[in-house]
C-alpha cells in the first residue's frame, strides 16, 4: 500500500528523502533514501540518543543542574528557537529540562549546552556505530558563520529511519532512558507536518527540523496505532516551497490507508 504514495513523491526529483516504514510488514517506501542534507534541528534527535546513552552508563545525570549564563544564549530574533535566550541569567535546569527543551521546542541554547557535554569526535564515532553514514556534527545551534566556512550538520532520511528503529528496540539505552526519548518525542509542540490534520487522539512521537533562510524543511517520528509503534515517518527536503503541504498529503493518505 506504501507504494501508492510514491505519486506524490515523483514530482520531487531532486532535494526531496523519504523512507516511509510499516513496523509490522517490514513495507518501506524510499525516494532517494540516503541523500544527504544539511539536518537543521533534526540533527538534535542523534545528539539526544548519544547524550542518552551517555546517562544509561551512568557517565551523566538527568538531575545535574547547569546554572545559565548570559553567554550561554544564541539566538537574536522571534524567529529563532527557544526560549532561554529570554530568561534571565542564573535560572537553574536539570540537564532533563534541558533535553527536553531541546527536542519540544527545539531550544538552540538548550541544545548547545547538551551538545558540549560531548565533543563532536564522541557525537560522530557514535553516530557510525549507530549506522547513520549520513549523519554528522560540524558546528553549535545558531553558529551560522560555520555554514560560511563549511561546517555543518547532516543527516538522511534512512539515518534518521535507522535512529528510529533503534529507540524502539532500546539499543544502547536503558528501559528508563528509551522511554524519555519517546515520551520527549511525544510532547513536541510542532505538529503542522505529517499530523497536521491527523486526529489528536493518534500518537506521533517526532522531531521537526526547519531553517526558513536556508530552505530546509524535516520531520521524522514514529506514529502509533491501537497503543504501539506502527509506522516510521522520515523526511528531508531543501528548496521544496511546498514541503509542508505535502507532509499534510501524505498524512491525509497515510490515515486513509491505515486508520479510517
């Protein structure tokens, strides 16, 4: 049945990734699958499984707290991520609170002092030992003059499928690490991709990735049927001005196939 989603894909040749996964069947539908794209905030979702990894081992606590300073905040405008750029310095949070700024309104300050709990060597080994190939770190949230020089964040959509199928399976975390990052994931508070006008009641835990300047536009996550994973959304555009609707498409087709 996934392959009669692919009519919406052909009109995209280029700048367009897709891998589309029922849990159940093994059915995948993929379209240009390992392209390779700047990742924008999806490149928190591997940061998030490498930093969890690190509190499975007992190498990090959830509950440390990080004191936040004034050169702690990036971001400049409404238009940027976040919201700790507007408090005020010397707010404590828990490295949870952190994390999960990081992935449900996509904090870039929140990320960054996840991010330098690790270096990029540590993030990126992992990330190979994990089986993302595309996947990679090359500069901090907001470091816009590291694009200019060349450094950047990457990521596909059959990375971000590989991730996926991971953290349901609970590889490399704990039982109480796996369930966080899926009820982080849970809570995201951009929902006008692929469930835009899916009923509240189905349960998408996903992550979004977008930088308007930069036409870059993502989502991945996992939707639920009847209580359990059923099926893996991954998607990654650049210069599509229609990204968004045809997330919606897809998902009016994806509920009309599996859920109506």
């Amino acid at each position: 049945m996934l392959e009669e989603l692919r009519k919406y894909l052909e009109p995209y040749p280029e700048g367009l990734g897709v891998v589309i996964e029922k849990l159940d069947s093994g059915e995948r539908l993929n379209w240009h699958a390992g392209d390779r794209f700047p990742s924008a905030s999806l490149i928190k979702l591997p940061i998030m499984y490498c930093f969890l990894e690190l509190v499975s081992e007992g190498k990090e606590n959830l509950e440390d707290i990080h004191v936040l300073r004034e050169n702690d905040k990036v971001g400049e405008s409404v238009y940027d991520t976040g919201i700790l750029r507007d408090l005020h310095e010397g707010i404590g949070l828990t490295l949870e609170d952190c994390m999960r700024l990081m992935i449900d309104i996509s904090d870039d300050t929140a990320t960054n002092l996840i991010m330098k709990r690790m270096s990029f060597s540590y993030m990126n080994e992992n990330f190979i030992r994990y089986g993302l190939h595309e996947t990679m770190v090359g500069r901090y949230m907001m470091e816009y003059d590291g694009v200019q020089k060349g450094r950047d964040n990457f990521t596909s959509a059959k990375d971000t499928n590989v991730l996926l199928k991971l953290l349901l399976e609970g590889t490399y975390l704990s039982g109480k690490c796996k369930e966080l990052a899926l009820d982080v994931l849970m809570k995201q508070r951009e929902n006008d991709g692929l469930n835009k006008y899916l009923p509240q009641e189905i349960v998408y835990a996903h992550k979004c990735g977008c930088i308007k300047q930069y036409q870059l536009d993502h989502e991945c996550g996992i939707l639920y049927k009847d209580g359990n994973p059923f099926l893996l959304f991954n998607f990654c555009s650049c210069n599509i001005s229609d990204s968004r609707k045809l997330m919606n498409q897809l998902g009016k087709e994806i509920y009309n196939m599996y859920y109506s």
